[in-house]
C-alpha cells in the first residue's frame, strides 16, 4: 500500500508538469530516440538553465533489503531560486542563488558545463576525491557537468549525453557524491549518493530526476536504500529575484577570486580530502563579509582565502 500510495502522489504531481514530463518519467529512451543536435543546440538547452525559477524539492525512499532499516520520511520543500549564467572560454557557468523570506540570499551550489570529455575528480567516500580521465561517452552529444558545493569545493563530477524524447530534450549521467546538503548534518548511516541524474527541459519548466542510491561503502559497497528524487522549476518573471541580481553584482568579485584559487588547487593535485566541510565555508563566507566592508587587493584577498582552504583540506599529487 506505501508504494502504491507513494506512486499515486508522484504521478498526481507530475500531471501538473507537461504530458512530455509524464513520457520521459515513464521511459528510459535509447539512443534510436534521438534526433540530430547541433552543438548550438545542445549548448542552448544548457543555457535555459539561467533565470529566475520557483523551486520545488521532493524526494521518496522507496526501497531497501535490509529489514532493520525504515525507509525515512520524504523530504519536501519549496524555493525562490535565481541561476546567474556566464561564459568563460569554452565553459559555461552556472551559479544557484537561494532567496529566503524574499530578502535573505543563500549562495548555493554552482554547475560548470563543457562540452565533451576530460579530466574529472571522481568523489570515492568520506570527502575524498581522486583525479581521473574520463572519455566522453558520445563525442557528439557528450557535456561533461561539474557540481560545486557553497563554498565552490568539490562536490561530484560527470560526463553524461544529450538526447531528445518526444518535444524534451534530456542529459542523463552517473556519479558518485557525498551526502546531499538535506542529510549531510543528521545522518551517518552511509557515505556514498550514487547519483543517476536525469535533466529535461520543456518550455519554462525544468525537472532534475534522480535515482539514488544511499551506499554503505568500506572494502566493498553495501545498498543502504533506494532514493527517488525531483527537483522541479518553473521559471517566472526575473524582477522577482531583483534581490538575488542586487547581492551577486555586490559579491561576484569575492567569488570570482575564491573561484581562482580553488581552480589552481584543483589543477596542482590529484587527490582532495576536506577535512572540516563546515569551518570552510563558514570562513569563507565571514572573509566575504569582510571584503564587502573593506576591500582589499586580488592577491591580498587570494593569500587569505587559500590559507582558508589548505587549513581545511588535504591534498597529493
């Protein structure tokens, strides 16, 4: 009965999408679905992803083996949500921005987007990360999607490929993460998210599905349980983030340089363990506050932010 009701309740809330939504959801489309993409294109269903969007989060565990363990309740909230675009080179940037209360801003989690391949750290279990190549999987439609947490550190990485469903386009990947953000500070009972993304884009709504996997991961990997997850936008007029646009041009410098300095660290090494996840960007984000008040040079602010960093973190070639 809680899985007939559980999926009742997701397709009642998925009708209020797109009838698309709805086959997209139902199927897994194979590569004979797929209809010629232009590089322009593909890049153009990335760039829908900026905007001003009404946030909604719902995830469902739906399924264990272990019978000690009680599935969790679902999580569901709801948001204002402003994604800043900017393109650097051959990259596409995209950072989240969380308005609380209609006043209070959240730096949230940033996507950068390439086209094809490359050189990606791979999250292995406990905060670490370990640099490897991995090839794109489809040189013509492959992007390779990379997840930064608040404080721009590392959060997962992946190469996945665009297709076309119906009238949605979708990207779909595979990734392993740390504990997502609404369970990182009250639950240990696992230490890997196996993160099977799903994006589709339909007119103004997007929706990121996922299929989780909550992984036990010592020698050998334990299935904990199994996650069902969306993440829905619905884009509405962009004067309603005017708050979220007033802070970014207020504090986009400061980033831009804790930006710089990560991405130097990221290309001198090939193996990153954060050590305390909260001092970071809790420092980071006082240093902001700091800066706003008084600025001081790119390289003063630079010294300060990686001595931040290195103090919370190790790192090996």
């Amino acid at each position: 009965l809680y899985f007939r009701s559980l999926f009742r309740n997701i397709i009642n809330n998925m009708l209020k999408i797109t009838s698309a939504f709805l086959i997209a959801f139902a199927l897994i489309p194979s590569a004979n679905c797929q209809t010629k993409l232009s590089q322009l294109q593909q890049k153009q269903q990335i760039t829908k992803l900026a905007g001003c969007f009404e946030v909604s989060f719902d995830y469902h565990e739906t399924y264990t083996s272990d019978t000690s363990y009680k599935l969790h309740e679902p999580y569901k909230a709801n948001g204002l949500e402003y994604v800043v675009l900017e393109e650097k080179d051959a990259a596409i940037m995209l950072q989240h921005l969380l308005i609380v209360n209609d006043s209070l801003i959240i730096k949230h989690w940033r996507e950068d987007w390439t086209k094809g391949g490359g050189t990606l750290f791979t999250y292995t279990k406990d905060n670490q990360w370990h640099k490897e190549k991995k090839p794109a999987t489809d040189n013509e439609y492959s992007w390779t999607q990379k997840v930064y947490q608040v404080s721009d550190a590392l959060r997962y990485q992946s190469v996945g490929n665009w297709r076309q469903l119906e009238s949605a386009w979708y990207w779909e990947s595979q990734a392993d993460a740390p504990l997502p953000r609404r369970e990182f500070t009250h639950r240990n009972d696992y230490n890997v998210l196996n993160r099977r993304n799903r994006l589709m884009i339909e007119d103004n709504n997007i929706v990121f599905e996922q299929d989780n996997k909550k992984i036990i991961r010592a020698q050998s990997d334990s299935l904990l349980t199994i996650e069902k997850g969306y993440e829905i936008f619905k884009r509405v007029e962009t004067s309603r983030c005017n708050v979220a646009i007033n802070w970014w041009d207020k504090n986009k410098g400061y980033w831009k340089i804790v930006r710089t300095v990560w991405e130097e660290i990221y290309a001198s090494n090939n193996n990153i363990e954060i050590i305390n996840d909260r001092a970071l960007y809790e420092s980071l984000f006082a240093l902001n506050d700091i800066y706003n008040l008084k600025p001081e040079g790119d390289k003063e602010t630079a010294v300060k932010i990686k001595g931040i960093i290195m103090q919370n973190l190790k790192t090996s070639l």
